[in-house]
C-alpha cells in the first residue's frame, strides 16, 4: 500500500569515498548499530531498504546503486508502442535518502563474505554485518549464437528499461508499412514472464493505427505461458489475423541471430525481420556471481523464510536474482519479497526467530488503451520453495467494462508501486 512520508532530511553521498569514510566511523554491531548494504536500487532493494528503516531506526543501512534515476520495467512496453514517454518511468532516490537511507552512488564491483566487505567501483570499502542482494537481471549474451551487446544495438531487447526502449520505440516508428516485427521469447525463467506476450499486443496496437499492413511474429522456446488463453482472446479480438506466434514444438526455439541481415534462425527455418526484438536468456545480475550467491543455473538458491542465501553467509537475495519456486520474476514479488526479507533481518539481528512470510503479488497486462487482465496471487514457504497458496486470474470471456476497469486498476497498481518505492 501507498505510505505517505514526511521528508525529515536528505543524505545523498554522491562520492564512494565519502561512503566508505562514513562507513569505516560507524559503530559495529556489538556495540548495537547493525550495518545493513543492499546492493540494487530496483523495486526490491529500495523497498527493502525504507523497511529495514523503518523497522529498526537504529539501523545503519546503505543503497549501492550507480544510476541516480530508477527506470522501471512496468509499463515500459507502453514506451515502445508510444503511449507513454520514458521520463514517466524514472524516478530518483530522494526520498529513499530522506527515510535515512545512505546512497552510495557506486557499482559494487567485489564482495568478501569472509571478511563482510564490499568493493565499490572507485576502489573504496564499504563494510557490513549484513548484505541483501537484488541485483535483477542480466543477459547471457553468450547463451544465443550471434547475439552479443553489439547485435543488441541492431536487434534490441528491451528488457531492461531505457535507451534499448527508445531504440525499439524508433525502429517501429521508421519501418516501412508492410514490414515483419520478430519478438523472440526465451524459455524460462526470465524476469516477468507474460510481458512479450504484453508487449506483442501493444506493438499490434501501434501498427494497426499506423502501419496496418504489418505483422507481427512471436517465436516462442515455451509451449505455454502465463495467461495464454487471456492473450490469444485479445489478439483475436483486437488484432485479427496480424500477431502470429510459433511455440516450441512447432520450431519457434530461437537458436541463432545474424544481425548484419536482421536474420532469425529457429529449429525449423530462418526469418527476416523488418525490426527485431531478440530477448536473450537471463541470469542472476553480475555481483550475485561475484559475491558467490549464484548457483550453476545462474541464479542464487535461497531460504523461503528469510532470503539467506544457500550459498554463502550473512547474504540475503530478494527480486529477478532469486530462485524463488512459484513466485514470478515481477516487480510486484520484489517489493514483496524486500519487505520480508527486511522483516527477518532485524528479527535475526534482534535474536528473534524468523516469521514465515505470506507474501502477495499482483501481474496486470495491458493490451491496448482501456484493455488490461490480471493475475493476482499468494505465495508462501513450501517444501523449501515457495509455492502458490492462491492464485486468481481475470475470466476469459469477461466483458468490456472489466477490461476497461482493470487498465485503471493497471495504473493505480503503478502508482502505488513506484510510490512505496521512491515516493
């Protein structure tokens, strides 16, 4: 829920040295002053961070984060279709430093769990007595034959909002009438699965209105997704006969990329795109690995109940980063997820034993202007991973009226998210 906040002070340190001066003067914790970093200035770690806050006033805690903007993934896609502009998805860390929050303005570039340091990109030391980890995601450039940070310039992914946004906002716009858009959607996981789908759906919007007499193709590594039924009625509904998708047992497994021709090569034959989206496979975002909390699959195994890492002590890992079983990859379960973890950390620096979390999160997808579906859901520990204890989707044959209802309900959603974050 939105949370209204009065500003008592700014602490902004823009200068990684200034942190580490600051850092190396606190108190440590046995003389009662917990030093908590988060790493990752996302839906999770700022959310994360303002919990632990206001949970325990005492608290030293420090947000690693190099960007001084936020740019936020939801709603992104309505970037790309040219509904929205790109400065309605940024937000600053004013606020997050008014809660008491120091901003070290810094990429973390080395983690010592023996030693509970965290190297900062200028060369400086920040030290801790707990770490929360929510780095997101990154591409695995080296996952998909061709497709590196150079073909992502000629083939953008858009999956991490800003300039790669903008990029495909502009290559729609200046396609020729006619043309063939590819989405390529990897195989799972990947940070919020129903997006491409979302996403087809609003570039068929752009393109009915301006160029209708293109298409668009989905070549898809799944068989099935998240709300398919839901999607496949919008399309039909609202885009006859212009979104095609080919699934995995159809050959739509994506396997290579030439993007000196715009080329798509799956199992089954080669495409040629007017504009290609290519969304490469995923992993855990860098520090995870550095810091020794991601596994082979290159995402970190976690505890349920508190977001300890698995792997190694006195870290925790909230968002995209975590292997966290039936939870999706969401903003919605980030900031979830940051409020938990925040919860078992002051109960275990206070030497109180942990809450089981119940956690609930929410996934809206909108399809066209006044057209939006959902998934709502509750998760909780299970079996060592979590586990859905109820889950609700909008009905597939629901009227106009709802559709209509829950797109405001999609914006409402957005602000209250962003504001629990940064406002």
């Amino acid at each position: 829920m939105a949370v209204t906040r009065r500003l008592t002070r700014r602490n902004v340190i823009g200068g990684a040295a200034a942190v580490a001066a600051a850092a190396l003067a606190r108190p440590s914790l046995a003389q009662g002053a917990a030093r908590v970093a988060v790493i990752g200035g996302g839906f999770g770690g700022t959310v994360c961070a303002r919990a632990l806050r206001r949970l325990d006033a005492k608290l030293q805690v420090t947000l690693i984060e190099p960007n001084k903007t936020f740019t936020a993934c939801p709603f992104s896609n309505e970037v790309i279709a040219g509904l929205r502009d790109l400065p309605q998805q940024q937000f600053s860390y004013d606020r997050v430093a008014a809660d008491g929050v120091t901003i070290a303005a810094q990429a973390a570039s080395k983690v010592d769990a023996q030693g509970r340091t965290i190297g900062l990109a200028d060369g400086t030391t920040l030290a801790y007595d707990k770490l929360v980890l929510a780095p997101g995601i990154d591409m695995r450039f080296d996952a998909l034959s061709g497709y590196d940070e150079a073909a992502a310039e000629k083939m953008p992914h858009a999956w991490k909002a800003g300039a790669q946004t903008l990029l495909l906002r502009r290559q729609l716009e200046a396609m020729d009438d006619g043309g063939l858009v590819v989405i390529a959607v990897p195989a799972a996981p990947l940070r919020c699965p129903p997006a491409p789908y979302e996403r087809a759906g609003l570039i068929a919007h752009y393109l009915k209105a301006n160029k209708p007499r293109s298409k668009i193709l989905v070549l898809d590594a799944k068989d099935g997704y998240s709300q398919q039924k839901l999607f496949e009625k919008a399309w039909q509904e609202l885009y006859p006969g212009m979104i095609e998708r080919i699934a995995l047992s159809q050959g739509g497994r994506v396997t290579a990329v030439n993007p000196a021709a715009n080329e798509i090569v799956t199992d089954f034959g080669n495409y040629t795109a007017a504009v290609a989206n290519v969304i490469p496979p995923q992993r855990a975002g860098r520090i995870a690995a550095i810091a020794g909390a991601a596994d082979r699959t290159g995402w970190c195994p976690i505890d349920p109940i508190t977001f300890a890492s698995k792997l190694v002590p006195n870290i925790h890992v909230i968002g995209d980063a975590a292997i966290a079983g039936g939870i999706p990859k969401s903003a919605s379960a980030a900031a979830a997820q940051g409020r938990a973890c925040a919860a078992a950390i002051v109960n275990a620096l206070a030497g109180r034993p942990p809450e089981t979390p119940r956690l609930d999160g929410a996934c809206y997808n909108t399809v066209a202007p006044g057209y939006a579906f959902s998934l709502r859901g509750i998760y909780q520990p299970k079996d060592d991973q979590y586990a859905e204890a109820e889950v609700t989707t909008s009905p597939v044959d629901a009227p106009r009226e709802m559709r209509q209802r829950e797109a405001e309900e999609a914006v409402n959603w957005f602000k209250t998210i962003t504001e629990d974050a940064f406002g």
